[in-house]
C-alpha cells in the first residue's frame, strides 16, 4: 500500500533559532515534509523554484528583499505554492498588503506551532488562514493612503538623505520627490519626512 503524499514545505526566516525551530517541529508532524530553508528574501524565489513546495512559510523582515515584495514574483514561478506569512510584526497594513498579494495565510509568531500546522493544511485544502485579532485591526484601520510613489520616496528618505539624492535614485526629478514627500506627510499627519517614514512603517504600510 502507497503512504499518503505528504504536504512539502519551505520555511524563509532570517533568524537561525527559529528557522531551526520551526523546520524541526513541523518535520515532527507525519502528514508535512520540510524540502528547503532560506535565510534571505532574495534568495526566497529561487528556493521556491527549485523545490516547488506546496506551501511556503514566509518572514517579512528579510535581508536582500522584504518578504511581502516577494510574493507575487513566487505565485508567478509557482502558482501551485500556498504563501503564509509568518511574522513578529503584526501590523495591519502588512496584513492587506500580504493578502493582495496573493498571500493565503497571516500568522504572528507567538502562536504556537500546531497552529501553523493546522493553517498549512488549511490553506492546501483550498482555505485562508489569518490571525483573527489582526484581521480585525485591518479592517478598522482601512488601506494605506499612500500610492506607489509616496512609498517609494518615503523609503529612499530614510537617513536623511538628500532630496538630491533620492531623485538620483529614483529617476525623479526634485521637485517630484518634494511633491511625492509633502503628500506623504500629510497623508501621515507627520511634521516631517522622519515622522512620516516612522508612521507609515509603524502602521506596515512600507
């Protein structure tokens, strides 16, 4: 008689004690099966790629690249993986921008783990699985009113860069970048750009 499949895994998480940890536990159920673990956001991609998991389990704070940027260029290389975002940051602008992603779960990481287990086997049977209490802030706390730009400019400002500087970088002019950094100030009911940049990532906008 054949064993059932099992339901194969990859596990993107930065920090060594908890990717441990979270590929040793889930390796214990009989039903889940841990084929790879990356520690850096550029790396989540090809990892995907290669081993076409049915799920991936993915951290948000990543060296190389933020895990929510990364999401739809892995539904694109495999649009048979289930993403479910596993963070310490329960913010509910991430929530909204992990769900429009394509993410089809969102779990903090002070959850204990049979609850991971049970949201991977959800989200293969065709379900979503998001942290009620979380799910419940974003809804209050409505989408981001920021646009692409103002994200973008508010990014580049961080440390204080030049105006100068940042229109360098993102092939805007200056006074673009002034525009894109008075709206998003305003947006934020910041006094200024360090305010404003402290206050969209504090509400996971960025």
């Amino acid at each position: 008689m054949t064993a059932p499949a099992r339901t194969t895994v990859v596990v993107a998480e930065d920090q060594t004690m908890m990717r441990s940890a979270l590929t040793g536990l889930l390796g214990l159920e009989a039903d889940l099966l841990v084929v790879g673990d990356v520690e850096r956001g550029d790396h989540v991609v090809e990892a995907v790629t290669v081993h076409r998991p049915d799920v991936l389990i993915l951290d948000i704070e990543l060296p190389g690249r933020s895990g929510l940027d990364v999401i739809d260029e892995v539904l694109r290389a495999s649009p048979g993986t289930a993403v479910i975002i596993v963070t310490t940051f329960g913010r509910a602008g991430y929530l909204r921008r992990a769900m429009d992603a394509g993410a089809r779960g969102f779990l903090v990481k002070d959850d204990p783990v049979e609850d991971l287990a049970a949201a991977i086997r959800t989200v293969v049977g065709g379900g979503t699985v998001v942290d009620p209490a979380l799910a419940a802030r974003a809804l209050r706390a409505g989408p981001s009113p920021l646009t692409v730009r103002e994200r973008e400019v508010l990014v580049a400002s961080d440390g204080g860069a030049p105006i100068a500087e940042m229109a360098d970088a993102l092939h805007l002019s200056s006074s673009t970048v002034r525009n894109y950094l008075s709206s998003a100030i305003g947006k934020t009911a910041a006094r200024n750009r360090a305010e404003a940049l402290r206050a969209a990532r504090e509400a996971g906008w960025l």
